[in-house]
C-alpha cells in the first residue's frame, strides 16, 4: 500500500515537472486529438514508472579505480 | 583539517575525468551528496562508503527516470499521431452501403457474379476488359469475394509476395488508363 502511494506521489511529481514538454509534445498531433493525447501520455507514464524497473545502476566508487 | 583537505584535493585531481562525466558531476552539485563524499574520503570505512552508494544509486535512478519519461512523451506522441493518421487513411467514414436493409440483399446476390458483371461504369469497364486474365482474376478474388491475399496465393498456387504485386500493377494499371480517358 505504502508502495503504491510512494508510485503515486512519484507519477504526479513527474508529470507536473513534465508538463511543460507534454504541451510542447501536443503539437505532433492535430488539434482534435491533443486532449486524447495528453491523457495517454499520462496513463503512460503512470503506468511505466509503476512497472519498469531501473537496474544495472553502477556503483559510485566503480567511477574511480 | 588541513590534511584532509589535502587529502580531498588530492582525491579529486586524481580523478579529474571522472569528476567531469555529467552524472557524477550533477551527484556532487549536491552540497548534501558532496559532504557525504568527503566523509567517504576522509574516513573510507564501509558504511560511510556504503552511504555514498546508496544515495548515488538513488541518484543515477532519479536520472535515467527522468531520461526515460523524456523520450516516453516524446516518441509516444509521435507514434500516437503515426497511428491516428494511419487508421484515419485506412478507414474513412463513407457510406458504401444502403441505410436500409437492401444492402444486406444485395450483397447476397452479388456473390454469385463475377467482377465485370457488377461495373456500371463504362469507363472502368473497358478498362478491365484490357487488364491481363490473371490480373482480373486477382482483382475479382479481393474485391468480389473478399478472400485475403494468402488464400488466393494458396489457391493460384504462387506466393503472397506475386499477389499483392500483381494485385497493385493491376490498381496502377487501371488508374493509368482511367486517367488517359479523362484527357
């Protein structure tokens, strides 16, 4: 449950902080479809921050040998 | 003190490189990371240097999500648009049928004629009486009986490839022709 609002938090924080390039993005399409558009990309990033997971992070100190 | 600032410097000419890749660069922007580090330094014990892990793993995490969203809007706004204009050419909104239920009557006797019994165009049918036998043949197949490419390949025994070649000869054939009739 924790998980799941932590997900949430998360989703909403980027797509806040992306929204200026989610506008910019609305231009590829036609006027009609813009609203449908945006509300994709959303559902997307909701849905692909709660299901990709980011692996193979180095460790720092592998930078300096 | 002064040793240990040395001892930083030193740590940090050292790896001059690596303090220029824009990750590790962007980690040490931060005065909290950048404290942690020169504890890790000063004190190389493992918790100390585990710390600097862990933060810099949640760090490289944070980067490569927002990377990630980046490129998410962008290429899903383009296939999105890619998409809607293919569905849009593909499938227009024309009324091919009658509103009322003769349509569906008529499509049951149309089952039983061939392709130049069903043109009432003049034009066309000339047209369609110069296309090869074969090309006719395909043509009726598609649009007449609506089988798909692979059955009528299997049929005429050839290959899909061969249909839907002899299948867009016979549409530019036709096109060339009905063109040269309206000069």
């Amino acid at each position: 449950m924790e998980r799941e609002n932590n997900y949430n938090e998360e989703s909403l924080l980027f797509i806040e902080n992306f929204s200026p390039k989610i506008k910019q993005c609305l231009h590829q399409t036609s006027y009609q479809e813009r609203e449908d558009l945006e509300q994709e990309i959303k559902l997307k990033i909701i849905e692909k921050l709660a299901t990709k997971e980011f692996i193979n992070t180095p460790s720092f100190w592998d930078f300096f040998t | 003190m002064n040793n240990g600032n040395h001892k930083i410097e030193e740590f940090f000419c050292r790896n001059m490189e690596q303090i220029k890749n824009p990750i590790i660069k962007s980690f040490l922007a931060n005065a909290k990371n950048l404290y942690l580090v020169e504890k890790a330094i000063l004190y190389p014990t493992d918790c100390n240097m585990k710390m600097v892990d862990e933060t810099f793993q949640s760090h490289y995490i944070k980067v490569q999500k927002i990377k990630y969203v980046s490129n998410l809007i962008y290429f899903y706004s383009l296939d999105f648009d890619k998409k809607r204009r293919r569905l849009h050419d593909r499938f227009l909104l024309i009324v091919d049928e009658g509103l009322t239920g003769t349509g569906i009557a008529r499509n049951d006797e149309r089952i039983e004629e061939g392709l130049l019994d069903m043109v009432e165009d003049e034009q066309l049918f000339q047209s369609l009486k110069n296309l090869t036998d074969k090309q006719l043949l395909i043509l009726e197949m598609i649009y007449v009986k609506d089988c798909s490419i692979k059955a009528i390949a299997e049929t005429l025994q050839t290959t899909p490839q061969n249909i839907s070649n002899l299948h867009r000869k016979a549409l530019k054939k036709l096109h060339q022709m009905l063109i040269k009739e309206e000069d």
